[in-house]
C-alpha cells in the first residue's frame, strides 16, 4: 500500500512534465574565476497549461529585459544599481518564480526571492542571509505586432546586524519594433526606508532610473553585423549613485559562435566624474 506522499509523489510524475534544466560556469570573468550564475530547473506547460515554473538561481529582471543577453559590455545601470549597504538589486538572486500566459498575450510572473543575492550558504547551510523573503510581480501585455507594454512592482525586507530595511520599487518597460530597428525603455522608482541598517532612523533614501536602447539590425536575425545606441541614467539621494552614460556599440559576427565588438561609452555624470571608455572584445561561446 502506498503512503499518502508515495501517492502525492506518484500523482505528480503524471502532471508534471517537459522538466528541463540551464545553467552556465564562468571559468573567467574580469580575471576571476566566477563560478555558477544561472543555474536553475524548469517545467513548462505544467499541467497541461501555459504555466510555466522555475527554481534556482537566476536575474530578477529576467521576465522583462535579459541582461546577461545584451549586445553591449556597458550594462543596464539602474538593475546592478547597489543602494547603501542593502544587497537588494535586480540581477541574481535564489528564489522560485512563476509564469502563466494568457490568449490575451498578457504574461503575469511572481517571483519569491531571498533578497541577498548569490553570495555561499552560511556555516549553518543557509542561503538566506535574515527571515524575510521578497516578492516580484511582473505583467508584460502585446499590443499589436509592434509594441509591448511592462510593469513591475517589488516589495521586500531585509535584516543586518538587528537592524531593518524595508524598500520597494516600481518600474515600467516597452518594446518597440519597427524593423531593422528596435526600441527598449525601462524605468524604475525605488524607496529605501534604511539602507544603511542605522540605528538612528535616516530619512528615507530615494533612487530612480532607466535606459533606453536601440538596436539596429539591418537583416533582422539573419544580420552579419549590428549597432546599439545605449542610454544609462541612474539618480539618487546618495550621490555616489549618480550616473549618466552614453554608449555606442558595433558588431560583427565572424562565425556563428564568434562576435567581435568596438564600443565607445561617455559617462556624464557619476562619482568618478567624466570620462571616456573604449572597448574591443572577442565573444565566443560552446
């Protein structure tokens, strides 16, 4: 006779199918050995619908702009952005996120996150640096061939030294195609209540927003060769956030798994005042 989580078990290797899995080691990054970033395990169409689950490590912005898939080295600015001592952003995190897509080409995600990051388990086997876990709710809508519409709303809390913060953020995005160009804008509103875990109450730290990229594809996918015009803006209570960027991207692929890239980026404004960075790369893949 079967136990009630043999049966449990049982039932859900029947519903639960096309279970796969992703994830990549960087042997070197910046000089450095990086280890595992993504790295997570998915099912799709669970239970016979458009419902589709993960679990692991992976970016928070994944479900609206993929930042390990840019075209540019520059990055999104306003996702890697570090407020205070918080470890909150919107690159990686472990957690569990969840997809449905309805025939209305509305797509709703919600992810659990633990809020600090990727750094190793503690002495005790724990992930999770405090009690607390942060919530993602992300709605993305087609409307028309053409055009895309996106929101997000974080709320989260995290504990250091007996000390607390709590902060949210709320964002917008689009996708504009008219080819061989296509447009992508994010914005995003964050608040801080005490990034700094200090015992006397700061006031409440604010930090805003986004960037605009253009990318150019003269023979859409089938293209040998690309641009991207790039536009970094980040504000912030804490001026040492503070940053504008420009940047300018060619690329070629020389083979189907060879690019080789020339980016010029001009940086306005940020704690290292204006400056000017030229970059020639080699990206390859197997």
């Amino acid at each position: 006779m079967l136990t009630a989580a043999e049966k449990m078990l049982k039932l859900i290797s029947r519903k639960v199918k096309n279970i796969s899995y992703f994830f990549y080691f960087f042997f070197s990054e910046l000089g450095e050995v990086a280890g595992l970033e993504d790295a997570f395990v998915m099912s799709n169409n669970l239970f016979g619908s458009d419902f589709d689950f993960y679990i692991g490590q992976f970016q928070v912005a994944d479900p609206i702009f993929k930042r390990e898939l840019r075209l540019s080295f520059e990055d999104y600015q306003i996702y890697v952005t570090e407020v205070g001592e918080s470890k909150v952003t919107l690159t990686y995190d472990r957690g569990v996120m969840l997809n449905y897509g309805f025939p209305t080409k509305t797509d709703v995600w919600v992810e659990i996150v633990n809020g600090n990051g990727i750094d190793p388990a503690n002495p005790f086997g724990n992930f999770d640096s405090d009690q607390y876990k942060n919530f993602v709710f992300r709605l993305s809508r087609d409307i028309g061939p053409n055009f895309r519409l996106g929101g997000l709303a974080y709320l989260g809390k995290e504990e250091q030294a007996n000390m607390g913060n709590s902060l949210w953020m709320l964002g917008a995005d689009a996708t504009v195609s008219a080819k061989p160009f296509e447009l992508n804008l994010q914005y995003v509103e964050r608040r801080d209540d005490n990034p700094y875990f200090s015992v006397n109450a700061p006031p409440a730290v604010k930090t805003r927003g986004g960037f605009a990229e253009l990318i150019y594809l003269p023979k859409g996918d089938d293209s040998r060769w690309y641009l991207v015009g790039l536009f970094n803006r980040v504000s912030s209570d804490i001026n040492e956030l503070d940053y504008t960027a420009a940047t300018f991207h060619y690329g070629r692929l020389l083979r189907r798994n060879i690019r080789a890239t020339a980016e010029f980026t001009y940086v306005f404004d940020s704690a290292l005042d204006n400056y000017g960075r030229v970059a020639f790369g080699l990206i390859t893949a197997f």
